[in-house]
C-alpha cells in the first residue's frame, strides 16, 4: 500500500549526498562573503579621514567674522538723521504761497461820487467823479441804475464812454494813475411827467454815493 512507502527510512547513500550539498552550498556562500567583505572594507577608510578634523578647524575661524560685521550695522542709525533734511524744503514752499494772494487786492480801488445838477420832470444832468485808491493804474468803470423810471434814455455823454443796458447808464474810462481822479458828465430823458432821479451807483473795487 501506498502508506507504507511514505514510511521508509532514508537510505546512507542520500545522507552522505545530502551532507555534501550542504557542505557546497556552505563553501560557496562562504567564498562569496570572502570576496565581497574586502571590497566594502577597504571603502570604509576612505570616507571616514578626510572631513572631520578639517571642518572643525575652519568653523572655528568664522566667527571671528562675526563680531566685524556688528560695529557696521550700529554705524548705520548715524545715517539715518540725513533724511531729515526734506523738512526744510517742505516748509519754504507754503511760505511763499501767502505773497500772490495778497498783491491782487488792492490791485484796482477806486471811488466814486455823483451829484445831480439839474433835474426836470423830461429828464436831469448828473457829473460823477471817479479817483483811483489803488496802488497802480487801472481803467475804471460806473454803474448807474434808475428805479421807477419809464422810458429812459442816455442823451449826451461827456469825459466818458457811455452806452445804456435797459433803465442802467454803463460809463467807462481810460486807466488812471494812483491817487488820480477823472471827472465827466451825462444828461438822461425819459417820458411822462414825473422828477427824474437815478437811485444808485457803483463803480469797480470800491463805493459810489449819489448826492
């Protein structure tokens, strides 16, 4: 039966063939390591001389390098006040900026005066008189308005340039020097009866009063 095959001792012969293929496989493993172990032996010296002492040395010399590189940057905050010099230019330019507003000012004043002369119930004769209290000449101008007055007209002008603007008589003249004055004349009509009289004046840079 099949059972008491499986059950038969080894024989010597398969012992001694066994034994010596153990035995080869042992020699061959043996030799490999021979071979292979002073091959990574000798590899070992060589990476351990060279780096250690020689970094040790220079490391050392580095931070002798250190503290020169301190006393440069505490220098630096000395540098640092120079930038205060754009205050100064800041400050000059608002200081010139009040001059030009103030010279246009009193660049053209002046005065005026009207008197009436003669006045009708058709119409009047006025003369204004205009001085200029500017500190440099100008030409001048004269407003004269008329309130309640229908049918007004401009009739002759004189010492002026005159020309009407509805129930205003608008005159104008050549510039006058500081401390000058002009004096002209205009007559005006209207219709329907009535005293003609204007109500006011107004002249450029200053006041104008009627008499």
């Amino acid at each position: 039966m099949p059972a008491d095959k499986r059950s038969l001792p080894i024989s010597p012969a398969r012992l001694v063939f066994l034994s010596a293929l153990v035995i080869l496989v042992a020699l061959v493993v043996w030799v490999a390591v021979r071979a292979v172990g002073p091959s990574s032996a000798a590899g070992r010296p060589i990476v351990v001389l060279p780096s250690v002492p020689s970094w040790s040395e220079s490391y050392t010399d580095t931070p002798s390098a250190t503290p020169s590189v301190s006393p440069s940057v505490g220098r630096s905050p000395s540098a640092r006040p120079v930038t205060s010099s754009p205050s100064p230019r800041r400050s000059s330019a608002p200081s010139a900026s009040p001059s030009p507003r103030r010279s246009p000012t009193p660049a053209t004043r002046f005065t005026a005066a009207l008197t009436v002369t003669a006045s009708w119930d058709g119409g009047y004769i006025a003369m204004v008189r205009v001085v200029n209290s500017g500190p440099k000449p100008a030409s001048w101008s004269v407003a004269v308005t008329h309130a309640g007055l229908a049918g007004l007209v401009l009739g002759g002008t004189w010492n002026a340039q005159g020309h009407q603007s509805g129930s205003s008589f608008l005159f104008a003249g050549g510039p006058l020097g500081p401390g000058q004055s002009v004096a002209f004349g205009y007559q005006a009509g209207k219709q329907g009866p009535g005293p003609a009289r204007p109500s006011g004046c107004s002249v450029d840079g200053g006041g104008c009063h009627v008499n």
